[in-house]
C-alpha cells in the first residue's frame, strides 16, 4: 500500500489547491480590512495555518514504526519485520555504510527516476502556479479566475486516490504513471491550441488531474526499486531533491508577453511531457529485461552460491530481487 500511503500524503497538496482557490476567492473581498490589502491577508492566514500544523507535526510525528508511541510492542514489531523482509527472502541491512550512498548515486534507476520525477514536477509547477493566470486571460476577473481553480483541483484529487488504490491492488505502477503524462499531453494540447475559452479551461482538467495524479506512483516506483533502507533514502532523496530543479524551470515559461495562449509555456511544458513518456517506457523496458535475467539466473541456482550475509549486502542487485513494474 504504499502508493496509496503516498497518495494520502500528496492528495492533501491537490486538495489544498482547492481550498486554496476558494479561501483566495473570499479573502478577495478582505481588500482594505485593517489597513491591509487581499494579498497580504493571503500571506497572513494561509502561512499562519502552515505554520502552526508545522509546530504540531513537530511532536506528533514519528521518525520510525519502532518509536511510534501509539502502537503496541506487538503491533512495532510486526511492522518492522514486515518492512524488513519485504523484498528480500533475507532482509535488509540495518546498518549505515558510505558504500549505501555510492551505491544509490551509480544505480541507473534513480537517475531515470530523477528524469521522469522532475518531468512531471516541472509540468505540475507550471500549471499550479498559473493557472489562475491562464484562466484570467478565458476573460474572467481575478477573483472568478481564483474560484474557477477550484474544480480541476478537487477533480485531480479523486484520480490520484484512485490510481494509487489500483496501482497498489496490481502492484505495477507505469501504466498509471503514463496516463498521468497523457492526461497532461492532452491537457497541454488543447490549451496551445486556438480552441475557445470553455474548451481549454476542460483541457487545465487534464493539466492538473494528470500531473498530481502521476507523482505518487513515481515516488513508490523507485521506492519498490531500491532495497535497503538506506540506499532507498538516499536514492529517492536525489530523485526528490533534484526533481524539484523542474519547479525553478517552470516558474519562468508563462510570460506576460505570451498572453493569451502562452505558447512558449505550453510548449515547454509538452516538451517534459515527452521527456517523462520516453524515460517512463525505458525504466520500465529496462526492469523488465533485469528481471526476465534474474529469472534465469535464478533457475541455475546462483542465489544458491551467496551466503545470506551477501545476498543482503546485494540489496536490489540480489538474483531473488524483482523490479516492479
């Protein structure tokens, strides 16, 4: 279940979007209350909203299964064993060692991974932060664009729940991942085009639904992918952390003087959503073939000439490791 785990944590981003639209629309007619215009009372509530989950979360989070309070002993240690042996027949490695590290940086997956993540961040930054700008130029006021924001968001955020149930019910992930770029070819395609207004605010449907939609799935495929807790957090946190290089990018496609059908932006946007297809069909090209090898390799008995010291030590490289698809 952890695309679904995943997809309640980023569902509450595309959810947020929503309120975001509605609670913009409302503090929209705050302008000149207490000296201050509407903008500044976004500033003002919405942060410190943020700020005091912040300080919450601070002392109600846990950092591992084997410290959460609200668990019982029995209940710890079931979950950890689970995690611990839940793609290898003989655990993972407990301990930190530079060589995790290496080896999260030299494995070919976390940089397809970091590829397709930052392909879609980028689309997904891109529409979130423009579009009440988009919307604007369909000939609508700034507060009526804030609002309109409002049901591709609460849209995106049914898809994204029911991708990550499927996706963990069939245990594959691509399928979703490239109906997440399509939604956004789609999207895209429609908003360069000359269509009328009604037309392109259906396509910011497919812009929003298909880059929330997607993130999820790319975060627990190379989750899947990378045995050892600390390769693992070491190669997802690169995938993360570089991924989010997409937001820089995006923040500067939609000019002003692109206005109204913002091709440069729109174009740049389908450009990563190529980008995202091609390095989505390789990994999974890729992993497939791995996989049909260590097949193979398993039926001449080579899992057989490793103690499990080293099979352990192998992490995802271990003759009995499957990618997930």
């Amino acid at each position: 279940m952890l695309q679904w785990r995943i997809g309640l944590f980023f569902g509450a981003a595309s959810l947020a979007g929503a309120f975001s639209g509605l609670l913009a629309y409302g503090i929209s007619f705050m302008s000149g209350t207490g000296g201050l215009l509407s903008w500044s009372w976004i500033f003002i509530l919405e942060g410190l909203a943020t700020i005091i989950v912040g300080i919450a979360a601070f002392f109600i989070l846990v950092d591992f299964p084997a410290t959460a309070t609200f668990l019982t002993p029995e209940e710890r240690s079931f979950i950890v064993f689970t995690k611990k042996y839940d793609n290898s027949s003989v655990g993972e490695e407990e301990h930190f060692e530079v060589r995790h590290l290496v080896e999260a940086l030299t494995d070919w997956q976390v940089w397809v991974h970091m590829l397709v993540y930052m392909s879609i961040i980028t689309n997904l930054y891109g529409i979130t932060l423009f579009l009440p700008t988009i919307i604007s130029t369909f000939g609508h006021s700034a507060a009526v664009s804030n609002l309109l924001t409002v049901p591709p968001y609460v849209v995106a955020t049914i898809v994204l729940f029911i991708f990550a149930y499927w996706s963990d019910r069939t245990k594959i992930r691509f399928p979703f991942i490239l109906a997440g770029f399509t939604c956004n070819l789609i999207g895209f395609s429609i908003n360069i085009s000359n269509a009328p207004s009604g037309v392109k605010y259906f396509g910011t449907f497919f812009c929003v639904t298909g880059a929330y939609a997607a993130v999820p799935g790319i975060v627990a495929w190379l989750g899947n992918n990378l045995s050892g807790q600390y390769k693992r957090g070491a190669g997802m946190a690169f995938q993360i952390g570089i991924g989010h290089f997409g937001g820089a990018f995006a923040s500067n496609f939609y000019r002003t003087q692109d206005k109204p059908r913002f091709r440069v932006g729109h174009g740049c946007e389908l450009m990563f959503v190529a980008i995202g297809i091609i390095a989505t069909v390789v990994a999974t090209l890729v992993s497939h073939r791995v996989n049909r090898g260590r097949e193979a390799a398993l039926e001449r008995g080579e899992k057989n000439l490793r103690t499990p010291k080293e099979l352990r030590a192998m992490g995802d490289r271990a003759p009995d490791f499957r990618y997930t698809l």
